[in-house]
C-alpha cells in the first residue's frame, strides 16, 4: 500500500498519531527533502529507511518504486511540509499506484490553505484553489480567468514576489477587492492580514523584508458585487 501521509506545515505537533504510527510502520519513506523530514522524523523517534522523491527525480525512479509496492512493501510518501500533491510532489506516483491497482490511503492532516482561508474572514462555503501561478507565460491569462471567478480563490506565492502578485491583483481585480495575506501558518510569527489589495500593498511594501510561506486569498467576483450592492441600498437608504 502507499500511504501519503501529510505533514506538520509548521508547528511539529500538528501531526496526528496515526501519521506518526503509519511512518513507524512502513518499510519506506519517500520525502521530498530528507534533511527536512529528517528532523520530524528524528522529533517522533521514527528509524524507518528514508529516500528522496521530488520533482527531479520521480520519472527515473517511478518504475521501481511501483515494483516494490506491488510485491507487497508498505511505502509512505511525504513532502517537507502539508500534504504531497497539494502543489507538492506526488501526482505523478498516485497516479501510476491507481493504473497499476495498487492501493492508496491518503491520511488526513494538515495543508496551508484550509486555516488560510478560514482565518482570513473571507468567504468561505464555496473557493477555488489555484495554488503557484505561472511565472511568465500564462500567468496574465491566469489572473484574468481568476479575477472574474464568482468564489474565493487561493494562491500560493513565494515572499520575494508577494508585491509583485498584489500589484497584479490590483490591476486584474481593482485596488478595493478584499483579500487576505496569511504568511507563517501554524508558526510562532503567523500573521492573518485581511485588508483592500490596494491596502495589502502599502502595508508589505513598507516592509523591510517579507518572510515565511505565503497564502493569498482573494474574495470573489460575486462577493464583491454583492457588498457593492449592499452598500449602495444602505447609502440610498439615508438620503
């Protein structure tokens, strides 16, 4: 069976105990960065056989990893943080389990953009996850696809190019759309910071550096309208 297995996005302890039983369990473990998961894995006391899975490598050892499933090994596959195949490696080899009939059980646990967008305020009973854009081409197209999507939506961007994606929000979604930075998830410094985008930008532009992983969530198209409106009957109301 391949289990992927979701761990801690920043606080060590946001790892369920059937997590920690799986990886003590299984006679593989596939990790994105083992120098990352090398230090959870030492926190649980976990001794199990540890080998790189990233994005440079999955097609050359793919094969074999599907052999040994297949005779009968337990494999769990992690990622340095959340859990693998959420903008993560991982795809790729769920995808070959599935056409081979080997088994696969996603564990629950934790990912960034669920307490992202709960957090922020913003609607929440209906999103769109959207995860990395492109950084050139198609990134323009992207924006503008997302920026007349009715739900919430969510990416994922790095700290460097924070002010850059908000300034693109601007322009695509306008400067007064609502949306919320939420950087350092689950970690001693987490910051929830829900404003305008026009807002957002001043506020991390003043900033002598940005750090952390970042989630931006954006309010919808039909959100928006709907407080335009909202707000225009209690304006008319009082005249």
């Amino acid at each position: 069976m391949l289990y992927i297995v979701p761990t801690p996005i920043g606080n060590l302890e946001d790892i369920t105990y059937r997590s920690v039983s799986v990886l003590k369990s299984v006679e593989l473990i596939l990790a994105e960065d083992t120098r990352t998961s090398g230090k959870l894995l030492k926190h649980y006391e976990i001794d199990t056989t540890m080998r790189s899975f990233h994005a440079f490598n999955e097609h050359k050892v793919l094969e074999g990893y599907i052999n040994q499933l297949q005779q009968g090994f337990d494999i769990a596959l992690i990622s340095d943080a959340g859990t693998p195949g959420i903008s993560d490696p991982g795809f790729l080899l769920i995808r070959a389990c599935v056409e081979a009939d080997v088994k696969v059980t996603c564990l629950p646990g934790a990912t960034a953009f669920v307490p992202a967008l709960v957090s922020s305020g913003l609607s929440c009973d209906k999103f769109y996850f959207e995860g990395f854009l492109p950084h050139k081409k198609g990134r323009q197209t992207r924006l503008t696809y997302l920026s007349d999507h009715p739900s919430t939506f969510i990416l994922y961007e790095s700290p460097h190019r924070l002010v850059k994606c908000l300034k693109e929000l601007a322009e695509k979604c306008g400067p007064e759309r609502k949306a919320a930075v939420c950087r350092e998830i689950s970690k001693k410094f987490e910051e929830i910071n829900t404003n305008t985008i026009s807002e957002l930008i001043q506020d991390y532009e003043s900033r002598d550096s940005i750090k952390g992983e970042i989630v931006i969530i954006v309010s919808g198209a039909e959100d928006t309208i709907k407080k335009k409106k909202e707000k225009n009957l209690s304006t008319n109301k009082y005249k």
